[in-house]
C-alpha cells in the first residue's frame, strides 16, 4: 500500500485544500471583486483539474499553481468577450410594466347592444343578427330565415332605425 500513488479523489481533494484560498483570491481580483463570478471560475477551474488529473499533477509540464491560474485566466477572459459579444443588455429595474389591451369599452359596447336587440321585435333581431353577428349577406340570410330578399332588407333597416333611437350613443364605444 505504501508504494501506491494515491487515488484521483484524494490527488484532487489535496489539490483543492492547497490551491483554493489564492485561486480564489487570484479569481476575484479578475472579476473585478465579483465574488460570485470568482467562485463560479474556481469551481469550473478545479472541475477541468478533475478531468485532466494526469496534467495537472505531471511535474514535468509544471506546477499545478500555474496550470490552475492559466485556465481560471482563460475563464475570465472568455466571460468578458462573451459580454462584449453579446448585444447590450439592458436592466429593466425602471421600466415600465407592458400594457395590457383594456377591452372594457368593447365590453360595454357589447352589453348594451345586447339589451338594445332583447327590445325588438323577433323578426328585427333575427336580421340584424344574422347580417351583423353572424357577417352574412342578404341572400345568404334571406334563405336561411326562408323570406324574401326585400323583407331582410327592409327588417335590417327599420331595425337599425330602431336600435339608433333606443341606444345612447356615449354608451357605445367608438
């Protein structure tokens, strides 16, 4: 047993224990005093370490001091031109809420020409209804109120004659 090399987990914890206080250090001073980015580097930094042990840990490629701020180096750098790459983003702390369609005034609108059509006779409300609501031509509504052409027209216009005088217009939205 005392001739083995130690196991990887064991090469890496050491290589935590020893290195994190100064990457750490060396990471924040990068960041510009970003402790949360300085920590997110040193992690991805002893995470690529785990994954290449074997270099890491080869004293004849050198120390691993130099391997771990090389690569938290190179992971500063890349987050900083991924920043300038990016379009400029901008925080939306005083902006102003989206606006939201108001449909009241539809609403309105819809409820008092509802009760406007309960006040005519049957055979108004049915024309109206099927040329306006239902967006159908005279023919198509004459054939399917089985009357003649002329009739739905005529009902359609005492209808509309009727509806003017009954609704207050201030009520309907424009």
């Amino acid at each position: 047993m005392a001739g083995r090399p130690p196991d990887p987990e064991s090469r890496l914890r050491e290589l935590v224990d020893r290195h994190s206080p100064m990457l750490l250090a060396y990471t924040t001073r990068l960041t510009g005093g970003d402790r949360a980015w300085a920590e997110d580097v040193t992690q991805e930094t002893f995470v690529r370490a785990w994954r290449h042990l074997d270099r890491v840990c080869a004293t004849e490629r050198g120390s691993a001091h130099g391997w771990l701020r090389r690569v938290a180096h190179n992971l500063v750098m890349d987050g900083y031109r991924a920043v300038r790459s990016r379009p400029y983003e901008v925080e939306f702390d005083g902006a102003p809420a989206p606006r939201v369609d108001d449909c009241t005034d539809h609403v309105v609108t819809s409820i008092v020409l509802g009760r406007a059509l309960e006040t005519l006779p049957a055979e108004h409300r049915a024309a109206l209804v099927e040329t306006y609501l239902n967006d159908r031509t005279a023919a198509q509504v004459a054939a399917r109120l089985d009357v003649p052409v002329g009739t739905v027209k005529s009902r359609v216009f005492y209808g509309l004659r009727r509806l003017r005088a009954t609704v207050d217009p201030d009520a309907v939205a424009r």
